[in-house]
C-alpha cells in the first residue's frame, strides 16, 4: 500500500508540474519522471508473483533510481548558478547507463548478485540476495553523487551565487534527506525502501525552491523592462507672461540679446557696460526696449521667468551678424 501511494503521489507531482507550470524545465521533468519510475518499480515488484516478474520490477526501479542524482546535480547546479561544461550532462547520462547495465545483470549474470530468489515478507514480495564482486559500484555511485552536491552547495554558499541562505537550506535538506537514508539502509538491514519515500520529499521541496526562484526571476524581468523604457514626455504648460517672455527672446536686437545674455549670467552693470563699451544712459535705453519686448518690469523679474523656464532647456540665443 506504501508503494502503491508513493507511486500516485509521484504521478500527481509529475502531472501537476506538467498542468500547472507555465515554462516549464527540462530537468525537473526528468526529476519527476525518475522518481515515478522509481516508485513504479518498487510497487510492481512488491507484487510481483514470479521471480522473473521481480526481476524486471528490480530493473524499473534501478533506472529511475540511477539517473535521477545526476538529474538531481543538474539541478542544484543550476540553482546555485554553477557553470558546468555542455558536455557534463552527456558524461553523466553516459555513466548512469554503464551503472544501470551493471545493477540489470540479475538474472543474466551474476557479476551484481550472486544469487537471488523471491521471498514474501508479511504479504509483500521481495528479493532475497547474496551481492556479486560489482554490487559495491552502487554504491560509490550514490556516494560520489552525494558529495559532490555538497560541495557544489558549500562552494555556491561560500561564493555567494545564491540569492539567499533560505536557498542553499532548501538544497542542502533535499541532499541530506537522501543521504542519511541511503546510509540507514545500508547500516540496518530492513525490509522497505524508505527512498521510495524521500524521493518524493526531495522532489518537492526542489520543487518548491524551483518555483520561488522562477518567481523571483519573472518579477526581476518586470522591474528591469519598466526600468528601460523610456520616460513618458511631461506635458509642460506655459502661463501667458512666460509664453510673451518666449516671443520676446526671438524679437530681440543684436545689442539687446547681448544684454539678455549678460543678465541670464548675473552680470554687473559696470560689467555689461565695460563688455558692451557702452554708457549708463545708452544702457537705460535698451533695457527700456528689453523689458518691453519680453514683459518684463525689471533685471530681477526677466532672471526669475528664465528660472522658471528651466535655463536646461531654454533656447539659446541666435547672434545676428553684423
């Protein structure tokens, strides 16, 4: 009845995954289908009726089980923002069959199990076996794998590839939960596959990790595609003295643009006469035509508006020539 849950519960995840994520991830398919199969085979063969029937079951299982850490690696490789070479995910598919070939040989060779014979254990079949000479490759296989998502998890947490501490726990809990039971198994001899189990725990919190970061990630595309559009042009509305001081500037003589400017500047009387070679009085003359033309009663009024037109955008001022 384990078995059989654990295999619905597998199919649900997968079937979820494949309904209710949008963009979907290549490896967390494959992560999920593992799993299934995994569960299949353990299902299949505690109901198995013959020998040959549990060994066929015993192969199911050991192909999900065999590739489903590199599709785990790949994963928290990805997660953690490791680069791996292209060819990584070639080598380790290329492995994982040599290893699965290795734990199918039951029954056609005895190079993994010596010998093997069905039993029933309170209603449930299961193999009774004496390991062969490679039965310990298994084993190294699981191991190295194991490591090397520790490491891979300890070196993106000491590089600060991870967004968050909470991330490397999720990974780190995934791994452990697989790990300490592989070890229980192997140090106590019971008679059920409790990975059957934390398979399907691992699967979920990736699962859970997978869609937080995806999150993360369509928000963070949001932010940065409203960060690069352009800023929307503000309307700016002129009152009636400032579009008269407007008409004015384009009205003006040459010697009164040239006052103009030497106004905008903040220049002195003394100054604009000494710049000009001009005298007080001629002066007085043409701020008289000045201020008239741009709606101006004084210097004072004429450098306030130019403020308020923002001196950024103001137009500049054409020389006539002479």
């Amino acid at each position: 009845m384990i078995y059989g849950t654990a295999a619905v519960l597998s199919l649900l995840v997968l079937v979820g995954y494949l309904c209710a994520v949008r963009k979907k991830d290549g490896l967390f398919v494959l992560l999920f289908s593992s799993v299934l199969v995994v569960n299949i085979g353990y299902y299949a063969l505690s109901v198995s009726g013959t020998l040959d029937q549990a060994l066929w079951a015993n192969r199911v299982a050991y192909l999900g089980s065999v590739f489903l850490p590199a599709v785990m690696l790949l994963i928290i490789l990805g997660a953690t923002n490791v680069d791996y070479p292209k060819w990584l995910p070639a080598l380790l598919a290329g492995i994982g069959a040599v290893v699965f070939l290795i734990a199918a040989s039951p029954g056609v060779l005895t190079v993994y199990y010596k010998e093997v014979s069905l039993v029933t254990v309170n209603g449930t079949a299961m193999l009774q076996k004496v390991y062969g000479p490679l039965h310990f490759l298994y084993g190294v296989y699981l191991l190295a794998y194991f490591t090397a998502m520790v490491v891979v998890i300890l070196y993106a947490a000491a590089e600060q590839k991870t967004r968050s501490t909470g991330h490397v726990v999720i990974l780190a809990i995934a791994v452990f939960v697989n790990l300490g039971v592989w070890f229980i198994e192997q140090l106590v001899s019971l008679e059920f596959e409790f990975l059957a189990v934390s398979y399907i725990i691992s699967e979920l919190f990736l699962l859970g990790l997978h869609l937080v970061m995806s999150e993360h990630q369509r928000l963070q595309a949001l932010v940065q595609a409203g960060e690069s559009l352009p800023p929307e042009p503000v309307e700016v509305v002129l009152d009636e003295r400032q579009l008269r001081y407007l008409a004015g500037v384009e009205r003006l003589t040459q010697t009164e643009k040239l006052i103009y400017e030497a106004y905008i500047k903040r220049m002195t009387t003394k100054e604009i006469m000494t710049q000009l070679n001009i005298k007080e009085n001629t002066l007085k003359y043409h701020n008289k035509n000045l201020y008239q033309k741009l709606g101006v009663s004084s210097r004072k009024e004429l450098q306030e508006i130019h403020s308020q037109l923002d001196t950024g955008k103001m137009p500049e001022v054409v020389q006539d020539t002479v």
